[in-house]
C-alpha cells in the first residue's frame, strides 16, 4: 500500500472539519480570558466609560458588561448572581454589601478598592416644580405635598425607608403614596411620571432624560455611599480582574468618574 497516497475526499472533509473545530475552540479558549465585570447602578455610567477606555489601551481584552443592584431580592441583584454561580470576575457595588459579600467568602480577601462615593439628590419629571431642598424642613415639604413618591431598593432607597422618614416624622404621611422601587431606576418611574418625587443616588438620576434634577439632599440629612470593587473568589482571571482595578482608580480616570456625578475616592 502507498502511504504517500492522498485522504479520500470525505477523510479530507473530516480533516478539514477537525482543522476547524480546533481553530474555534482556541478562538473560544482565548476568549475565556475575557473579563465578566458587574456593576450596580450608582457607578454604572462611569464603568460604560472605562470598560470602553480600558478596551482601547487593551485590545486584545474583552469586557463583558453586567449590571445589577448591589443588593434586594431581585434576580439580578449582585448577591443573588454569586449564589447561583453565576461566572464573574469583578464586582463593583456599594461597599456595605461588597464587606457583607467578602464576609461570606465570595470575594478574594485583600482586593477590595474603594472607587468613589455617591450622594443622594432628588428630582422631579421634567417640567414640573421644583421644590427646595436646602432645609430638613424643605426636605420635609416636598416629601409630603408630592402626590407620589419613590425611592430605590438599593443603599439610597434603604436610608431613605429605614431611616430618613423616620427622623422627618412623616412615616404615616407617605404611607399609600411613598414606595420603593426595585430593580428599576427611579429616573425612569419619574420620567413615566409614575410618580412626581423622588431620590436616588446622583449618579443614577443624572443619565436618565425626561427628568430634572432639583439638588442634593442637604449636608444634615446626606448619606453618602462609598462604592468598592473586589475581585470574585472564584475567578479565573484574577490578575487581569486586579489589573482592571488598578485601571479604574488610576488618578487619570478621576475626571470621568466625577463627570458621572460620583467625587472619585482618595488614594
């Protein structure tokens, strides 16, 4: 038998198929060096900036995007995504719930970075008056003569249920009219008119259009929230996941971070 004869077409075909086969699985394995970030809603807007500069100065580095809350009950909640397995790399979210995250083993110890801190402001849809907010008694005022109002489920949203209504004695005034939003924005139950007040996080209102934002809360009634990044205690691409932190704190990055409305945390 001639062991230099030529593969019969279909063992040609097989060959060709497994030549292909292989270039996809190395195309699928240099993908999986590909970064899974989640980020909650305050610091959103500026990871959509970042992850698209970092992929620029990167090229051969893909970011996937994923956005949930840092916290409730919803499926998308970045809690929730850990627990059922769900393959991240980094987690980005209000440091609060990042700390319980980290207490619970989910995130590798020592890779913590606070990134910014956010503050709560409050609007209306757009168009409508504008109430003042510069006193805790303004603060009252426009809680209570708004027809509806809402908050988030997120760490501004339980400040505000848990907390802020309590200390302005109006709990029983925004029963029936007042609730908490889960999962949604409040810039869009706002800009639906859904309801005519309401307060976020700055940095979550202030992409949304249709609505005005009135101001922030004022010093005596602020909460500001710190927002922290950590890498996933499972990942497999923990030195690109701490790189792509480092990244994000670098003193470059501070402008675009404050653009978003967050002041960019201290080195």
């Amino acid at each position: 038998m001639n062991s230099n004869r030529r593969p019969a077409a279909p063992a040609r075909a097989r060959l060709a198929r497994a030549a292909l086969l292989s270039g996809l699985l190395a195309a699928m394995q240099a993908r999986a060096a590909d970064l899974a970030v989640v980020s909650s809603g305050g610091f959103a807007e500026a990871f959509k900036t970042l992850a698209q500069r970092y992929e620029a100065l990167a090229p051969d580095t893909h970011i996937r995007r994923v956005f949930g809350p840092s916290m409730g009950a919803t499926p998308g909640a970045v809690p929730a995504r850990l627990a059922r397995g769900e393959a991240l790399d980094v987690v980005i979210m209000v440091e609060p719930a990042l700390d319980e995250l980290m207490s619970q083993g989910r995130l590798l110890p020592g890779s913590k970075t606070r990134l910014a801190l956010s503050r709560i402001a409050c609007a209306v849809p757009s168009g409508a008056p504008r109430p003042n907010l510069e006193t805790e008694a303004d603060v009252r005022q426009a809680f209570v003569s708004a027809s509806s109002v809402a908050w988030s489920d997120s760490a501004s949203g339980a400040y505000i249920q848990h907390e802020l209504l309590r200390h302005l004695g109006i709990q029983e005034a925004l029963r029936g009219k007042g609730r908490q939003i889960p999962a949604t924005p409040v810039g869009e139950i706002l800009a639906r008119r859904e309801a005519t007040f309401g307060c976020q996080q700055r940095s979550e209102l202030q992409p949304v259009p249709g609505i005005d934002i009135v101001g922030d809360l004022p010093d005596s009634l602020q909460r500001t929230t710190p927002y922290a990044a950590a890498v996933v205690l499972d990942s497999v691409h923990a030195a690109d996941a701490k790189a792509f932190i480092a990244f994000v704190v670098d003193p470059v990055n501070r402008p675009a971070i404050r653009a978003t409305g967050l002041e960019p945390a201290s080195p």
